[in-house]
C-alpha cells in the first residue's frame, strides 16, 4: 500500500511538473510573440517616418526648384520686358530724330517748289534770278521804330547779313560785302551786292523789313560777275 501511495505521488508531481512547464512554456511564446511585435511595430514606424521625412525632403527640393523656376521666368520675363521696352524707345527714338531731320530739310524743300527762277536774258551780267514766297523774315532782336542802319558794328547790318546768308545759302564766314544799302527801287528796301570768297558765287541780293520780325529776303540775281 505504500508503494502504490509513493506511485500515485509521484505520478502528481510529473503531472504538475508537465503543467508546469506547459504554463512557462506559453508565457515564453507569448512573450517572445509580444517582442516580436513590438520590435516590428517600431521597425515599421521608422520606415514611415523615413519615409515621410524622405516625402518632405522631395517635397521641399521640388518647391524650392519650383520656386528657382519661377525667379528664373520672373527674371528673364523682367528681362525681355526691359529689352522690348528699350527696343521701342531706341525705335522711337530713331523715328523722332527721323521726323526732326524730314521737319529741318522741308522748308529747304518746300523753297525748292515754291521758287519762281527767271534765266538771264545775256543782256546783262544777271546770270538767273530767283523769287520765292516761301522766304520768311530771320527774326529780329530791335524793338520800336525801324530805319535801317547800314553801320557795320550796327545790329542792324549784322541782321541783314544773316537774311543774306539765309537766302544765298552762304555762310557768313564765307561772304564778302561788295555793297549793302538803301534799296532805291524800294522805299524800306536794302539792296545787296555779295560773294563766296573764292568768287565762284555772286549775287545781288534784296531785302525788305517786316515790322516785329526782321528782315525777309524777296530776290536773288545769281551774277556771272560783279560789276
């Protein structure tokens, strides 16, 4: 009976021993599954934020390029804008200077059509003679009453100088005074006789005065030679 107490016991105890074990054994699996899934979860969240940080870096590179992109349009936009507004101010320009050369070399044209030219019969030493209407007077600086004065350190006779010069196209530093007077044939007239220094050009030239504007060429008689 002994024998069969000291069996019973020691088969309880194997028994409670295998329980045992079983128990330990789970925990462990347990366990081991729980740092299993905790190591894999953290594994996980490091590659999503790897992940999103590599998405933010992307994003943030392709805004900043986008915005280089936009400097560069901005600025070449700039550029081109600058470019084509010069363009049209050199064009402008150039148009205006072009307009103002036409306005200067009109009036010469326009006397050019308006000139009335009468040959020399060969009866005389008058060469051609030239009327033109669209003489005007060259301005004066005298105010008040005029009679002309025909001094030559007077304003006046230099006045009557520049309707020469005006009206032959010489210049003055290229003219030499044969006669410069009273217009007999005119009551307020001057009547002049002019040439090139070189004397390849010769004239007699008349001139009236216009009252607040000066004096005003009214004919030309190109000369063969000065009598």
């Amino acid at each position: 009976m002994s024998n069969d107490f000291q069996s019973g016991s020691r088969s309880g105890y194997r028994a409670k021993r295998k329980k045992t074990n079983l128990i330990l054994n789970s925990l462990i699996v347990i366990v081991l599954a729980l740092i299993f899934f905790v190591a894999y979860t953290i594994f996980l969240s490091g590659d999503d934020k790897a992940s999103q940080n590599e998405e933010q870096t992307k994003s943030a590179a392709n805004e900043a390029s986008e915005k280089e992109d936009k400097n560069t349009e901005d600025k070449t936009a700039v550029k081109e804008s600058e470019k084509n507004t010069n363009s049209e101010k050199n064009t402008d320009s150039e148009e205006s200077a072009d307009e103002e050369r036409e306005e200067a070399s009109s009036p010469e044209q326009e006397d050019e059509s308006q000139a009335v030219i009468t040959e020399g019969d060969g009866s005389s030493n008058i060469l051609r003679t030239i009327e033109n209407p669209a003489w005007k007077p060259v301005g004066t600086v005298q105010t008040g009453e005029h009679a002309p004065v025909y001094d030559s350190s007077s304003v006046d006779w230099q006045e009557m100088l520049t309707a020469i010069s005006y009206a032959t196209g010489l210049e003055e530093s290229n003219m030499t005074v044969y006669w410069l007077g009273r217009d007999k044939t005119s009551g307020n007239g001057t009547f002049s006789t002019v040439a090139s220094k070189d004397k390849s050009q010769k004239y007699n030239v008349y001139l009236e005065w216009v009252d607040g504007q000066g004096w005003k060429p009214t004919k030309v008689e190109e000369l063969t030679a000065i009598q």
